[in-house]
C-alpha cells in the first residue's frame, strides 16, 4: 500500500487463507476497495514457494493483475504495460 500512497497502482497477490487478514489491512490503511487477486492451493499460505512455483504462479496471475491494473480509474493505460516474455 506504501507504492499505492506514492501514486504507483498496485495490485496485492493474496493467498485464499490470509484473504482476510489482508482485507482488514486495508480497510485500516484507508483502502477498503484495495485490488487483490486471490490464490489458492496448491500454493501454500505463507508464500515460502520455489522459484519455479513462483514462476508458475505469475503466469497464471498476471492477466488478473493487468485487468486490475488497467481498471477504470486506475493511473496506467494500455500501452504502459510492456511484456515480460
């Protein structure tokens, strides 16, 4: 939420347990509508996973997190998104 307040549009990648705790975070910080995207098993919760895990993971994400970035109101634009491939 730090990059967030600096004007810099994030998206928080939440694991389906800690779903919670980090909603009341940000509701207390001021950013009750705060875009996240939800993960689940088999990622476990504490996000201790490998680098192919991870690398998987952000394959499997990235397009929620570009939807949301590129959400009504959001700061970025089409064409400032580049690829990472």
């Amino acid at each position: 939420m730090e990059l967030e307040w600096a004007g810099i549009p994030t998206v928080c990648i939440v694991h389906r347990e800690m779903r919670d705790s980090a909603g009341a975070i940000a509701r207390i910080s001021g950013h009750p509508d705060y875009p996240m995207v939800i993960v689940d098993y088999p990622y476990i919760p504490t996000a201790t996973w490998s680098d192919d895990e991870i690398a998987v993971l952000a394959k499997e994400v990235a397009p929620q997190v570009c939807e949301l970035l590129l959400a009504p109101g959001s700061l970025l634009t089409p064409g400032s998104l580049r690829s990472l491939d």
